[in-house]
C-alpha cells in the first residue's frame, strides 16, 4: 500500500484532520501549511536543513515566469510515458513543486497518487499553495517515508542522489526520472559574476543499481528580462551561497541577460 510511513518503527500512517499516526501510536503532527515532519532530528547534525526561505521564494518567482516551461514540459512527457495507471509517485527533493503539481495534472486521467517530499520546511509551505491534491512530509530522499517497492516514479528533479534507497522504494518495472544541468548551464550568467566562469562537470548517467532506458539533452536560450529575474536566477542556485558579496554586486547593473538553459532528462530501471 502506498503511503507515508512511520520513521520510528516503519509501519503505515494514517492521517486523521490534525496528525498522522500510526498502529504503534507514533503520532506526527500536520503543520497548519499541510505537511507534515518526519524527519528524525538526532539524525543530522545541519542546522540549516535544505534550501532556505530567500532560495525557496527567488525559485518560486522565476519559474513563475516561465523560463522553465521547455523543460517542465520535458518532464511531464516522461511522466505519463513512464507511468502505469494509478500510479503511485514520489518526488524526493520536490522544492516548490513547481514540477510535481504539473505532473499531477497531466496524469490526472490515470488518477495518480503523489507523495512530495523535501528537506527544507521552507520548500514545503509554498509547495502547499501550489496544489492541495499532494500529500507533503519534511524527509531525507536518504530515508524516504515509503514502503519498499511502492512506488512506480520517483522524481529526481536537481536533487542529491541516494540510489540504494530509491532501488528500495521503486516497484522492480518501476522508474526513476531524473533532470541535472548539463555543462554549459547558465554559463552567462556566471560569465558576469566570476572572473573565471567554469563549466559544470559533465555527468555520469551510470548509477549503481540502474539502468538508463531512455536520455534527452534539452538546451535552449532564454533572455532574462529583468533585473529582478536575473538576481533569482542566481539565488535559487548553490551558487549564490558560495560567491563574495563584491561579486554578488556584479548583478545589479544587469538588466537583460541571455542565458543558455540546458538539461539532461534521464528515465532509469532498477536492475
């Protein structure tokens, strides 16, 4: 059966108006955003967990804006090729489920069932508002809140990696779909800000545990057309985190910026 489960004792919750509980009457409270913390605090010594409120909110208002939209549709295709009927989908890393809700209803005519899960609290409030028809829990995608071999997607969308776990939760026909930058992502952009603007490293679509069944490259152009976009742009990514204040500032001048957009959608089999 598909659905959230304990992460004290593993057994499946059930969610009643203000908690979920489960038969050993371990009880988690739903948060009044609608999701609900699973997440084991003695298990991690981060104090910032995930992304945080100014990355979730620069992330939210640029995609908002369409700039991702090639890709978005991308996504869903794999999806409804990827899917059974009823399927039962969990995006580990979800953010805003800027994705995960138009994947819901693209799939609405298989009658899907998605779990949304994150790190960041932060992620998860504003996930929330996008769709009501997602169940939300604060998690690890290193220890998922599922059953093992319940689920027939799972979403992979810029996220870390835990392959051993996702090998445990996917049903043996089901499928991983995973979306990473490929090298020349936003390399204007970094073009502006650092004095010696590197590549990403190409990717290594072999994962242990899997295999690739189907890969596309996506690469197109987009003009950023506001000062604002071009700043969200850049505080949504780790770079920002990482970048000096002096360079940071580079940015403010900055008006309009063409930027190439390019990413690789994979789909996996367990093996």
């Amino acid at each position: 059966m598909f659905g959230l489960c304990c992460p004290v004792c593993g057994e499946l919750l059930k969610k009643s108006d203000k908690a979920y509980k489960c038969k050993n009457n371990h009880s988690f409270d739903i948060a009044r955003q609608g999701y609900v913390n699973l997440l084991q605090s003695g298990k991690s010594k981060n104090k910032r967990r995930g992304d945080d409120k100014l990355m979730i909110e620069a992330r939210r208002d640029f995609l908002n804006n369409g700039y991702y939209e090639p890709l978005l549709k991308e996504i869903c295709s794999f999806a409804e090729k990827y899917t059974p009927e009823n399927p039962c989908i969990i995006d580990c890393g979800c953010g805003d489920c800027y994705y995960t809700s138009k994947v819901f209803d693209t799939l609405k005519h298989k009658n899907p069932k998605i779990i949304a899960v994150d790190i960041s609290k932060d992620a998860l409030i504003w996930a929330s508002k996008r769709s009501r028809d997602l169940t939300y829990a604060a998690a690890s995608a290193f220890s998922l809140p599922v059953d093992d071999c319940s689920c027939d997607l799972l979403m992979n969308v810029f996220s870390p990696l835990a392959p051993k776990e996702y090998v445990r939760v996917l049903k043996r026909d089901g499928c991983m779909l995973r979306v990473t930058p490929l090298e020349n992502h936003l390399f204007e952009l970094k073009e502006v800000i650092y004095s010696k603007p590197y590549k990403n490293p190409p990717d290594n679509l072999n994962i242990e545990g899997f295999r690739l069944v189907e890969s596309k490259n996506l690469r197109y152009k987009s003009e950023i057309k506001s000062n604002e976009d071009i700043k969200n742009l850049f505080k949504m990514t780790p770079y920002y985190y990482k970048t000096s204040r002096d360079d940071q500032c580079k940015l403010e001048s900055v008006d309009s910026l063409k930027v190439s957009l390019e990413f690789c959608i994979s789909a996996y089999k367990p093996l």
